[in-house]
C-alpha cells in the first residue's frame, strides 16, 4: 500500500512513510504539512469520512462529490482510504500499514486505541522505529487527560482570549483556529526531531502533543510579562504594551497600521508626518515616555494621518523606511503583488488552497495532488 517510489524525489521527506488516523484540524493540519514536504501519507477516515467534509457552506465539487472547503483546507497531498476498526478485515490492513510506517498521526481520545491495538505500545512491538505523534486537548496525563479538546475553548483556557480584544470589550478569540493550528505545527516539529533522534539512536517513541500545552507555549513575551511581574498583562486592542507609537490609524480613505518600534523610527515617522516640533519635548522622547503619554500622542498622529490617502502615506513610509501595512481583506491578501510574487496561492485539479510557506535553495515541495475524495485509494 505505500508508495514505492517519493511522490516527489527532491522533495525533503521525500520517502517518509506517514499514517493519519486523524480528523478536523490539528492532526490533518500536521498531515498536510508533511505531505506538502514530500511524505507520503495516508489518511484513514471512518466511514462516514471526516467530519469536516460536511462543514460547508462553502463546497467544492470535484469528480461527483461535495466536500466542504474546510475539509480541502488541511487534506492536500494525502491518499485516502476508509476503515471501519471493528472489521476485523479493515483493521488487520491498518495495523499492516501502521507496522511499516514511519509516523502515526493520532487525535483519539487518550487510550482510545488500546482496544484495537493501535497505540504505540502495540505497534512498537514489531515497528520500533515507529514515531506516533498523539494529539490531544490536554495531553496524555494531568487531571483532564480524557477530555476533548475544543479550539475555542483552548483559546480561552490559555489566556488567548484575555489577551485579545479591546480593554473595555469582551474578550475576544483570534479569527484563525490558532490553536489548532499552532499544535498542528508544533507537531511537525516534534515529528521531526523524533526522526532525527531515530537516525542517531535507530528507535522510534511516542510523543504526546497537547492543544493547551502548545496554547500556553506561544504566550511567549506574555507568559514572561506575568511571570516576572505577578501582574495580568492587560487587553490593548490594536495597540502594544511595551511599544508607542504603534498601532491603527486613520487616513482620508481607510485605516493603516504603523509599527515605528525604536526611537529611530518613531523620529522618522515625525518628520514625515511634518511634525519635527515634537522632537524636543520630553513627553515623547523614550519609549517610556510616549507610552506614559500614548493617548496625547496617539491623538496626535491620527490627526496627522488623517490628512493622507492610504496609499499615499503607505508609499511615503516605505521611502522613509518606517514599517507599515494595508489591513487587507483576504481578497486583497491574494491580490498583493508580495504575496503573488511568492506564490502563495495554489491550484490543484480545480482545487485552490495556500501552499506550505516553505521555500528551499535545493530542494521542492511536493504539490501534486489535491484532498482525496472519500475512500479513494481503497
């Protein structure tokens, strides 16, 4: 059943056997990536097929059948097969694959498995250089280790959500699954490391990836800000904790963000905006300074770019060297000559999708076919 040959010989992991008992977002996100990589990767859907085929509107018909776009989102690359694990027949050929894989991808729920001899522990027994990659809500041990795990909730749990949002909104969650995302990338990494280990040591392991874990994980600066201080960092909506003047601004035709981060730029950012007579006073001298007074100085700014086209100060900043940026839809994202210009977008059998922004001086990504219909490879 695995390929004999990389699907793509120059891809990185080209050869890379990886078996996807997964669904939804985390798990297969970690598939996707590792067969945009070159891996060759199976997913085994229930009968049914993954949940996420019926998330639509919207849809994307292909060869007769309707799967929501979702579902094409995070399945490139992969072939596909269903597998009912209380067949004996279906379950003897994927515990057949599973001893000659190299990876297992998993999202059941902690010791799910052990029924059908699917865990790590049984299938190391004849595969010891198996990896199983076990994603879960909260990971294999601790006091939830049996419960589902849910973006939206992680987001909460993980402070995600008390950080984000205006001070005196509602706390808000990101527009993205970035949890589930962000474990799913998490994953690759993990992955990839057991390999490398494997190459040294010639065994396998299991590594146990937790949506929460990777959450808190990314708090980063944070994390830190309360660590060191005993204190919530606070909501800033668009704005920065540590950084003034920064943020979103006004012009005759839209908004723009500006992000002058050092004194350097911020003076730069005055004399482009023809306000060198604020150079010399105190109040804005430091970092420290402008974010003890960031609402004076924030008024000032906007009623300055105010006076400005969108495009007009964009064009001016990147001349001055200050960073700036669009708030792009993502209609405008795809339409941004950078983003065209790196290829971003992709198209595979009438199937569009973003490609793995991974770009390598020797070697290619393996884009050769889209999500597989349901069952399509047996």
């Amino acid at each position: 059943m695995w390929l004999t040959e990389p699907r793509n010989a120059n891809a990185p992991l080209a050869g890379l056997k990886v078996l996807e008992l997964a669904r939804v977002l985390a798990g297969p996100w970690a598939g996707q990536v590792l067969a945009d990589l070159g891996a060759d990767v199976i997913k085994v859907e229930g009968p049914e097929g993954d949940g996420t085929r019926q998330w639509g509107p919207p849809w994307v018909e292909r060869d007769g059948e309707r799967a929501a776009a979702y579902y094409h989102a995070t399945n490139r690359g992969k072939r596909g097969i269903v597998a009912d694990f209380r067949d004996p027949g279906d379950l003897a050929r994927v515990k057949a694959l599973g001893t000659n894989a190299d990876v297992i991808i998993e999202n059941f729920k902690t010791g799910a498995l052990v029924k059908f001899g699917l865990d790590h522990v049984s299938l190391s027994a004849t595969n010891p250089g198996l990896v199983t990659c076990s994603i879960t809500g909260f990971g294999q041990t601790g006091p939830r280790a049996h419960e589902a795990g849910y973006d939206f909730v992680i987001q909460a749990m993980s402070g995600f959500m008390a950080l984000t949002g205006e001070p005196e909104g509602q706390p808000m969650k990101m527009g993205i699954s970035a949890s589930d995302l962000a474990c799913g990338l998490y994953s690759v990494i993990a992955i990839q490391a057991a390999l490398a280990m494997r190459a040294r040591t010639g065994r396998g392991q299991h590594v146990d990836m937790s949506l929460l874990d990777c959450s808190v994980g990314l708090l980063a600066s944070q994390a830190t800000h309360y660590l060191v201080t005993g204190q919530n960092p606070p909501r800033m909506g668009n704005g920065h904790a540590q950084v003034s003047a920064y943020g979103v601004f006004p012009t005759l035709d839209g908004q723009v963000v500006l992000a002058p981060a050092n004194d350097g730029l911020f003076r730069k950012l005055l004399s482009l905006l023809s306000r060198d007579d604020l150079l010399g006073e105190e109040r804005f001298a430091t970092n420290a300074a402008r974010l003890a007074n960031r609402g004076d100085l924030d008024s000032i700014i906007a009623a300055e770019t105010a006076k400005w086209s969108s495009a007009e100060l964009l064009s001016a900043c990147v001349e001055a060297g200050i960073p700036a940026g669009p708030i792009n839809a993502i209609e405008q994202v795809f339409a941004d000559p950078q983003v065209k210009a790196r290829g971003m977008r992709m198209d595979l059998d009438g199937v569009p999708g973003v490609r793995s922004p991974f770009t390598f001086s020797d070697a290619e990504l393996a884009l050769d076919r889209p999500s597989p219909r349901l069952g399509e490879d047996g």
